[in-house]
C-alpha cells in the first residue's frame, strides 16, 4: 500500500512526536526528578550546615558554663565527705575529738556500716487565718513588688531543693558524758560548726547529729520533791486511813535504818563520780558525695576532633 504525501507527513509527525514523548519519558523525567532529590538533599545539608554553625557558635559559651558549674560542684563536694568505710568512719570521728575543744569524755563508741542517707529542705508556712472581716478589707489588694518578688524566689526555691536526695551516710554513735549540760551544749555546736582544713582550704563539713536532750537535775529533783511530799501525805494521815479502810488491810510505813540509811532517813553510802556527771547519747552522720570529674581533659579532646 502506498502512502500519499499527506499520510507520511502525518506519519512522521506522530513518529516525532512518539520520539519526543519517549525521551521525555526516558530522558528528561529521569533528569528533573534528580534535579528535584538534589534539590531535596542540598536544602537538607544546609539545614545541617546551618545547625553545625549554630552548635559551632555556642561550643565557646558552653564550655565555660560546664567549667564554672564543675568549679562550683568542686567547692560544694569539699563540704562532703568520700565514701567512709567503716575504720574511716571511726578515724574521722577522732580526727574530729582531736580538735575538739569542749570539756567532755567519750565513753562509748560504735561505728555502723557505711550507708545511705536523705537530705531534704523542709519549708515554713505560716498558717493563714480566714474569717469574713479580713477576706472585705483585703479584698481587691495587689501584693507589692517586694512581695512579688518573694513570692517567686520562694517557689524557685521549692522547685529546686523540695525533691529529697539520696546519698551516702556512715552513723557512728558515741556517749560522752561532761560536768555540765553547757559542756554537752558546746559539744554538739562544735559538731554543728566543724570546719576542716584540706589542701589549704577550709570548708564546713557536712555532719549531723541525731538530736539533743539533756537532763536537768535541778528541775527533776524539785519535781521528785514535791511528788515525794505528795506520797508522804498520802501514805499518811487521811490518806493512809482512807487505803486502810478499801483495802481491809493493816498498812504501816517507816523507814527501821537498815539498808545504807541512817536514823535520819539519809543515805550513808559514799555517792560515786556518776552522781556528778552528765550524759549525752547521740549519733553522728557523715554524709559523703561521689567527687565530680575535672571534665577539662574530655573538653580538649572533644575539641580537637
């Protein structure tokens, strides 16, 4: 069959346009979704350049802030303690006696196994009193400024240090006993005090003492007076013939001077040193830290990669 001269020419438009579209197809589709991955992974590299640049600029600033809160954390753990064992424990509290300067004996001691201890912050809050008067006249009332500013140093504060923590303690428990109460007294504010010298710098240590209480013979044996005196009028008199008559029974007292007392009603033993001597039984902790690393070295070689 032969093709006119219109038919070929058509013919061979819809050849250039198959090959068109199959190099379209083949060739430049290929080339335009590349370009579009390009684009994709130029933006995505920038976007990276851009954040390394970012990172590049506060690595300086960053530095300094870690230096300064390990500087800071270093003065903190000189408060503290290293992790005691338990002849360390008993060897810091005699280092501690060495220095101690109050009049006062230790008769007992007994160290524990080292082990953990929680520091915690309680705060005061004062009680608000509500009642209907007060709630009118301070209705409408702004805090200060100064109030204000309290208010949320407070809360800083709350937020900060209201978590407990957890870390590590050696109890050792000790009897000490002194000619006066004000002896123990300075004996425990010497605890409260302790400041110890390491490597030329002399920091407050981080001890605690269980609690005091102190026993004031004076005001016990004023109290022993009068209940002695009450017990005299009750085994007496109208007391004691009250109990004989519910009880039935033939009740006498007195005091025949046998054992260790005279005609008076008075010992007549020799009292010993103990008469003389007041006590305190307590406990001492030593709270200790794991010391925090000089990051300095890490830092150089981060630095240098």
């Amino acid at each position: 069959m032969k093709l006119s001269k219109q038919e070929r020419i058509g013919a061979m438009i819809i050849l250039a346009i198959v090959i068109l579209a199959l190099g379209a197809f083949l060739l430049i589709k290929p080339k335009i979704e590349a370009i579009g991955s390009t684009r994709e992974t130029l933006t995505q590299k920038q976007k990276e350049l851009n954040d390394a640049k970012t990172k590049q600029s506060k690595k300086d600033p960053l530095r300094d802030q870690i230096l300064d809160a390990y500087q800071e954390g270093e003065h903190l753990a000189d408060m503290f303690f290293p992790e005691l064992a338990t002849y360390e424990a008993d060897d810091a509290f005699r280092e501690f006696l060495l220095q101690c300067k109050s009049n006062i004996v230790v008769e007992e001691l007994d160290v524990e196994e080292p082990g953990v201890g929680t520091l915690g912050v309680s705060f005061y809050t004062p009680k608000n009193v509500e009642y209907a008067l007060k709630t009118y006249a301070t209705q409408g009332m702004e805090p200060t400024e100064e109030e204000s500013r309290l208010a949320a140093r407070r809360v800083a504060m709350e937020n900060a240090l209201g978590t407990p923590m957890s870390i590590g303690a050696s109890r050792v428990s000790f009897t000490v006993s002194a000619l006066t109460n004000d002896d123990l007294i300075k004996f425990c504010d010497e605890i409260n005090d302790y400041v110890k010298t390491e490597n030329g710098t002399s920091s407050r240590k981080a001890v605690m003492i269980d609690g005091l209480a102190l026993e004031y013979r004076d005001v016990t044996k004023f109290y022993d007076a009068l209940s002695e005196r009450s017990i005299s009028e009750m085994e007496s008199g109208a007391g004691l013939d009250a109990l004989r008559q519910l009880s039935g029974k033939d009740i006498s007292g007195g005091n025949n001077g046998a054992g260790g007392y005279d005609e008076t009603g008075e010992s007549n033993e020799r009292p010993s040193a103990e008469v003389y001597l007041y006590k305190l039984s307590d406990a001492i902790t030593f709270y200790s830290i794991e010391r925090m690393q000089n990051p300095t070295a890490q830092l150089d070689a981060q630095d240098n990669m």
